[in-house]
C-alpha cells in the first residue's frame, strides 16, 4: 500500500510531524479554548473524553510491549500508532468543525480532508520505520471512532471569535513539519514502561516475530538494538 505514495524521505517526514503529540495537543487545547468561550461545553467534553480513552489504551498498549513484552507476532503488533491516533482524532473535526462552523456539504469535505492527511500520516509511521500496518490501521480506527463522535457533538459550531476558529489552524500550519514541537514521548514511554515492569530493557519487535506468539521470549541481549515503535 505503502508504494501509492512514492514521496521522498524528508517528506515523510513532514508529514509524519503532523501527527506529533508536540505539535497536535497545543493545537487540540487552543481548538477547545475556542469551544469552551463558544459555549460548546458538551462537545467539548465528548471530544476531550473520547480523546483521553484513545490516548490512554495506545499508551497502554505500548507499555504492555516495552515492558511487558505483550503484542501480536503473526500481524507484528507493538502497540497502536500514537502519532496516526492523534492526527485522525484531532485532523477531522478541526477542519470540519472550525472551517465550516455551520456544517453541511463543505464541513463533510473538509472533514475527508482531515482524515486523508491523518492516512497520510499513517502511511509516513510505516514508510518511516516506526510502526507496522496493523499498528497503523487499528491507530485509524480508534481515532475515526474518537473524530466521529466530536464531529456528531459539535453540529453547528456557536458564534465564537475568530481568533477561537482560526488560531489552532494557524499554529498547525505555522509549524508543520518543524522539530521546534518535537517531544521525547518515546523515550518517556520506554522509561515508564521499565519503571512499571521492573524490566531491565525494553522489549523488541525482534523478540516478538522470534516467539511467534503473543509475548517476546526474553529481554534483549548486549548488543541488540531497540526498534523504534513509537
């Protein structure tokens, strides 16, 4: 699948950068400043709700693993994507909602729009190296669930200031695809993980495809290096 998008590896990149958590939850927050001031409180809620529980079992997820040792080796599952979680959570219904507040046929267009780009998104995790297509693919139906259920809750978006609607975009354009926004949200979930699991090391996808099982056989060797899966 991969192949339908013979783009360049600095373009990967970027477009991989727009699922980061350091760049998508200080937009998300600025997004809900806006619904908050706008009296959007329920929808709000619903949307910051459905976004914790995703946030928090692609977490869990990625703990079970690293620490663990816990995943899937006959489709290599590690842990859903977080970067394509987010991007598909928060993607749709920023577009949709805050470009066409009243809803109807162009919120629905700009909606696509925001889940092509989190596919897009997906595709960089996996053409990048980080994560593979099942990680990918359940990340995307865990945050369509969660942009689904925002979109549902906003309908017509009420009178707010512009700066509510226009801001989050602004800062989602202004720093696409720059590493000013990077956050070490891998490292943080490997050092947790270890914490937790009173592990040694992480464990890794090699350890996983080797038990062909659901758990990793055995902590790493010296010597062996860590496959990103963040």
């Amino acid at each position: 699948m991969s192949e339908l998008f013979p783009l360049g590896y600095r373009t990967w990149e970027t477009i991989t950068h727009l699922g980061s958590a350091g760049l998508i939850l200080p937009v998300w927050w600025l997004a809900a400043l806006g619904l908050w001031r706008g009296g959007q409180r329920s929808a709000l809620l619903c949307w910051g709700l459905s976004l914790g529980l995703a946030a928090s079992l692609t977490l869990l997820t990625k703990l079970m693993f690293m620490g663990w040792g816990y995943g899937i080796a006959a489709v290599n599952f590690t842990g859903i994507s977080g970067h394509a979680v987010l991007a598909t959570s928060v993607l749709p219904p920023l577009l949709g909602a805050f470009l066409a507040p009243q809803g109807g046929r162009l919120r629905v267009l700009l909606a696509l729009l925001g889940w092509s780009l989190a596919i897009l998104v997906g595709v960089s995790r996996v053409k990048l190296g980080a994560h593979s297509w099942s990680e990918v693919m359940s990340a995307w139906l865990l945050g369509t669930l969660v942009s689904g259920a925002a979109l549902l809750a906003l309908g017509r978006l009420n009178p707010t200031p512009s700066w509510a609607r226009w801001l989050p975009l602004a800062l989602l354009l202004a720093f696409a695809g720059r590493q000013v926004t990077y956050l070490p949200t891998h490292e943080w979930e490997m050092q947790l993980a270890i914490r937790l699991s009173g592990a040694e090391k992480p464990f890794t996808r090699e350890q996983l495809k080797a038990s062909g099982g659901w758990r990793a056989r055995a902590q790493a060797m010296p010597g062996v290096q860590s496959v990103a899966i963040h």
